[in-house]
C-alpha cells in the first residue's frame, strides 16, 4: 500500500505524465493502445525496477524481469491470480482509497494523469474524506436529518435559539443537489486562510474572533465575556458573518450583524495574517426606535442589565463612550491572526486564554503565556486605560511568595510589606543587570526589554523553584486583605502558590504607563488571582474551556513575535 501511495503521490505531483503528453500528439484512433503501452513502461520504470525489454513489445502486462519460471527476479510466481504492474489494474475500491489518503490539493493534478482517475475522481467518497479530515466538516450532505430535525433548523437554533426557525429558512440555499467536491473546491480550500483566532483592530478595546467550519457554513464568532462580574460562566458567542454554498460553483458571504438576519456582505485578504470583512446593507443594522434602542439592546446584550441598574456614574461614563466608539465599526472590520501559546510540561500551569475582573470596565480577555522564568498575560480584549496587545501582567516566577496566617493575611500593610520587599530587591536586581562594570561594555544580547530577558541560568531555574514549592503542602488558606476591592466576592479560599509580579496601569487613553508591584496567586490549574497593591483591588482569573481549533503557534519564535506585534498595534 506504501509502494501504491509513493506512486500515486509521484504522479500527482507533476501534473500531465509522459503518457498524457503523448496522448495529445497521437490521433483520436491510436489514442488508447498507445496510452496504454506508454502507462506501462511507466509503471514498470517506477515500481518493477529494473525491466527486461519484450521481444514483441505487445504484452503490455507480463511481467517484465521474469525468470526462466515465469516469476520476478527468479522468484517463482504464485499459483494465485496475477499480480497488478500498474495502478491501472487496481480495483476502483482500492484507488479510491488510495486517493482519499492524498491531499486535496494534489487531487486535480491526479485527474490528468488519464480518463480512469479523473473518473475515480469524481466519487463523493474521496471529497468527502477531504473535507472530514483537513476541515473537519461533519454535516453529511445526503443525510441531513439529525434525530428529527433538519440541518437547517440545527443552524438556526445553534446561531440563535430565540429566533423562529421560519425566518431563515427562505434564506438558507438548497443543499439536495450540492456535492462534497464543489464545498471542498468553492468554499473550503478558497477561504482556507481565514480559519484560526483573530483579533479585531476595534481601537483600544480589542475582541476575540474564531472563524471555524461549522456544518456546511464558515464562520466568524466573535467570543464574548460572560456578563460582569460572573467570570466562571462559559463564554457567549456572537455570529459576524458566515460563508456557504448559496449556488453549485459559488461561494457567499454574508453578515450577521444586527437584528435583521444575513445580508449582503464581503471578504477580503489585505495580506498575510490579516484579512478585512465588510457590510453592503448596514440598513440591516438600524433598529426602528433609532440609537436609543440601540444602545439599549446592545447595553443588555453586552452587560445584560439596564443603564439605571448601573449606578456608579464613571461606569456609565465608559459604558457610553463604548458604544459611541464601537457602533462605528460596524460596517467594516480588519481582523489580525493570533495564537494560542505553545505548552511545555515544565510550565506552572497550561497556557491559554482567561476572563478576568478589571473593577470599572468589566470583564476581559487575556492570554497566559510561559516564556522561562516569566510569566505574562497579554490583553486580547481592553479599555480606555490599558488597551488590548498591551502586557497587563508579568510573573516572576524565581520570586515565590510564602503568605502568612490567615490573620496576618487580612492586614493589607502585612501584605503590602511582603511584596514590596520583593519588589526592592526584583529593583536592584534589574538594575544591576542594566548597569555594566565600570570600564565595561553592555552585553549585545542585552535587548530593550531588560529584565523580561532572564540569563539562562536564571530560566534553567524556574523549574527548579517549581520543584521546591511543590514540596510545600499544595494548598494552604488564602482570604482577600480588609480594604481590597472585589468584583467578584465568590473566589477561592485556599490556594497552591504565590509569586511577586507586576500590573500595568495607566491614565486614560495610555497615559503615564508604568507597572505596578502586586501578588500572583495560583488557586488551581484553571483559576489564579492577583492583587493590585497601589490599586487596593483585586482581579480573578478563569480558564476559557472552548475548544479552538486552527490556533496553535507554529513555534515559540512566531508566538513571541506576535506578541510584540500586538502591543505595538497600540501603543
């Protein structure tokens, strides 16, 4: 099967073979015996190896290099029938699973290489395949009805479950006489691009888009928060724009924004790793009662509460000034490709993306990566302040912290004195390091980011203290200080490890940055807090569970690069 593979994979790859170039020179009469001789020598060429030449040159498929007995090499040939010389003499069960194995990009070079694979080719059996295995579409097109219930009326109810199927079905295409080979060739392989995590350019505040196959549709969710401040509960999901099969040979694209249904919409690659959606009918956005309704729809959509159940005015303040600004985006979207951060065993905890609390500005999304003996979270969604790319936390994870009974915990100078002695000496470490020898020059590997860039030896450690805390009893009591601010009361009260670590905070619209000394601590594998000690406030973390697919880093190299790209986009 391996020797068939290579030959199929051989031929697939190099478009027209010998054999079909002579074709096209030889007249329509003497087009099959010398197709069929040509396809021979080939394959002997290929798979037999060395030949014997046929005295008549008209037994095109005896075993050339046969023996005095009739079998290769000297072998003698079993009593069994003959053995195939050529994929030609293949049953069409078995190229069919031969091509199914392959790529469905090699499959139309595959199609030239004669009439019987082109033929072959044209079974749903293969498409299929291709499309299950390099896309992960489920949906059987000949078998739509799911325990009763039609695909259409599963797309309905999985986009939006309050609304009456009957006011999509007149919009969704008929699927009776679509076929695997045309969703792999129209829809599939040319919007391939776009499947993966992205984040939209929406100013400071960011977002989190996942553009996956969903059944016979592509589309784009954009991920939402849970509503503030019920940081465990799962994610919401929004559909921006979808892509189908509305005819045989034709992909559409619509979008899903506003209160309509799917309208008119577009899709363009601006260039690698980006790519731009657009509204041809934002009339489809308009609510009758005008922006007042609007903002009223969006503000419990997004919140899920009332403007006069909000009473804190500064919260009404930035609730308002992100509507203003992100209404404005709503016909035209330009979406950046990120990734969810590779995992080694010797990490503290599995990287991923977390909900977190931000006092004020509800909450948002974040993204824990590993990098040596740091820690560091990167906003993927962001406010006013501190907006999304920026680092909003860095752990230092050669600085654990052993808090103190539960009594001296409640005291928040107690803390506050343990942490800031970390931050004196984390202090004078940097600027030790910054500072070279008299009469020395700084090291060339010294980058701008100072400290984040640890000596190896100083990384090869982290695993180490690792290894010591867990020596240590793995939870021990944990409660908030008297005076820190919460927006979720409902954490835990134990905890596995704290380390020293800084916040970022900042002025309206990023002014007078600077990190702040605070306390990290790991609740569990899926939960981790940190206090902000100058803010007296205190943010909790829960793991996103949502399985994501198409978002995995290439390497640790493309990862961190994209990272520095992220906070450059808004700085």
């Amino acid at each position: 099967m391996l020797l068939r593979m290579a030959v199929c994979a051989r031929l697939c790859g190099v478009g027209q073979s010998r054999r079909c170039r002579r074709r096209q020179r030889h007249s329509q009469a003497d087009r099959e015996s010398d197709s069929e001789m040509d396809m021979d020598e080939e394959e002997d060429e290929r798979v037999v190896g060395k030949l014997k030449d046929d005295p008549d040159g008209s037994s095109c498929h005896k075993t050339r290099g046969a023996g005095p007995s009739g079998g290769v090499g000297g072998l003698e040939a079993s009593a069994g029938p003959p053995h195939p010389q050529s994929l030609l003499d293949l049953p069409p069960e078995i190229l069919v699973e031969i091509f199914s194995s392959l790529p469905g990009t090699s499959l139309p070079n595959l199609a030239l290489v004669c009439k019987k694979f082109r033929q072959i080719l044209n079974t749903e059996t293969i498409w299929r395949r291709r499309c299950t295995e390099e896309f992960g579409m489920k949906d059987d097109l000949r078998k739509m009805e799911i325990v009763g219930m039609s695909s259409r009326e599963l797309y309905v109810k999985s986009v939006n479950p309050q609304v009456k199927s009957g006011r999509f079905m007149k919009l969704l295409p008929d699927y009776e006489h679509m076929d695997y080979r045309d969703v792999y060739t129209h829809l599939l392989h040319p919007y391939r691009h776009i499947l993966g995590l992205w984040q939209p350019d929406i100013g400071p505040y960011g977002g989190l888009l996942n553009v996956v196959v969903d059944g016979l549709f592509i589309i784009g969710w954009m991920y939402l928060p849970p509503h503030d401040p019920r940081v465990e509960d799962p994610m919401r999901r929004r559909p921006l724009f979808r892509i189908h099969m509305w005819e045989k040979n034709k992909a559409t694209v619509e979008c899903m924004y506003g209160h309509k249904g799917p309208h008119k919409g577009d899709i363009q690659t601006v260039k690698k790793d980006e790519f731009s959606t657009k509204c041809n009918q934002t009339d489809h956005h308009r609510m009758p009662g005008g922006r007042q309704e609007e903002f009223r729809t969006w503000l419990e959509e997004e919140w899920g509460r009332t403007l006069e159940d909000i009473f804190h005015e500064h919260m009404q303040e930035l609730i308002l000034m992100k509507f203003i600004y992100t209404s404005q985006y709503d016909n035209c979207l330009t979406y950046r490709r990120i990734y969810l951060p590779p995992y080694l065993p010797s990490d503290l905890l599995r990287p991923g993306l977390f909900k977190g609390t931000y006092g004020s500005h509800g909450l948002e999304i974040i993204m824990l990566s590993f990098h040596g003996s740091k820690a560091k979270a990167t906003k993927l969604t962001g406010d006013p302040n501190v907006p999304a790319g920026q680092l909003t936390l860095e752990i230092d994870l050669n600085r654990p912290l052993r808090l103190p009974d539960l009594e001296h915990q409640k005291n928040m100078d107690e803390l506050s004195r343990l942490v800031m002695g970390v931050h004196e000496e984390a202090q004078r470490g940097s600027q030790d390091r910054d500072t070279p020898p008299e009469g020395a020059e700084a090291s060339p590997s010294q980058d701008a980011e100072g400290s984040d860039s640890a000596p190896p030896a100083v990384e090869e450690s982290a695993g180490a203290v690792a290894a010591e805390c867990s020596d240590t009893p793995q939870t021990q009591p944990f409660v908030l200080p008297l005076g820190v601010m919460a927006r979720n009361e409902v954490y835990p009260r134990t905890c596995k490890m704290c380390f020293y670590g800084t916040g970022l905070i900042a002025g309206h619209g990023f002014t007078s940055p600077e990190r702040t000394p605070g306390l990290f601590v790991l609740f569990d594998d899926d939960r981790f807090g940190f206090i902000w000690l100058e803010l007296k406030s205190f943010s909790f973390y829960s793991r996103l569970t949502d399985q994501l697919t198409h978002a995995q880093a290439p390497d640790m190299e493309r990862f961190e690069a994209m990272l520095r790209n992220m906070q450059s986009w808004t700085s």
